[in-house]
C-alpha cells in the first residue's frame, strides 16, 4: 500500500475529486461561444481560438473543444469525437414557456415541443453545433 504524508493509504483516498465540467465538441468554437454568451447568458472564462473555450454559468463550466483540441483528437480505435447526441446538459430555468418563446424568437433550434411530468417541464434545444441542451423547470 502506498501512504501519504498523513500515513492514509493512497489506495483508500476518492479517485474522484469532484465535477470540472462538461466538454462538448464543437466544430466552430467562435459559434458556439457566441450561442452561449448570448443566447443563454454564459460567461466567457477563457478561449484559445480556434481550438478550446470555456464557458460557465453558476457551478457548471462547459469546455467546447473545436478541432485540433487534445479533447477532440480522434480515439485509439480511429472513431472520430462528433458533436450531438443524447446525452445532455441540464440548465434550471424559470418560467419556462416565456423563455421558450424569447429564445424561439431569437432563432434557436428546438429538439422537441416542452414536456412536462412529474419532476417538472423541459425542452431540448440545440447549440449550433448540434449538442443537446435541456432547459427545466422543476415542479
């Protein structure tokens, strides 16, 4: 066993230290951190175009990786990282049914029409790039 300087074991420590963030591929890092910024009211914390971003929101940093990114590189078995799919951020809104229409107003993508259930009301929206973002409400 490997000890640390308190004499706990290493073995025994979290892996896991806590949350950094969420990384999504983008194929136009600029694009996306104007959607984020001024579309949803993210702040820019830090960018090295055309490469990476950072954007945040509260607690949650989004890092947007364009190409030539490390976090964009193609995997060992060749498969390419795409932008898009199921998997999904999940940003707490208020009044949701006015924000769906300010932001439809403004010309951002819908995945689908709002749902609600018993844990609250949501909707898709997608980031130009095609990521999935769910806007909830919670009951």
């Amino acid at each position: 066993m490997k000890d640390n300087i308190e004499g706990k074991s290493l073995d025994r420590e979290p892996f896991i230290l806590g949350l950094w963030g969420v990384r999504y591929q983008t194929k136009d890092v600029q694009r996306s951190i104007a959607f984020y910024t001024q579309q949803l009211g993210f702040k820019l914390d830090r960018q090295m175009l055309p490469a990476f971003a950072q954007v945040s929101i509260g607690n949650l940093k989004l890092i947007l990786s364009g190409p030539g990114a490390s976090g964009s590189r193609p995997l060992p078995n060749g498969a390419t990282q795409e932008p898009g799919g199921s998997n999904r951020v999940v940003l707490q809104v208020s009044d949701l049914p006015r924000r769906i229409e300010a932001l439809r107003a403004s010309g951002v993508h819908f995945r689908n029409q709002m749902e609600e259930g018993p844990g609250g009301k949501q909707i898709q929206v997608e980031d130009p790039e095609g990521n999935p973002i769910e806007l909830f409400e919670p009951q």
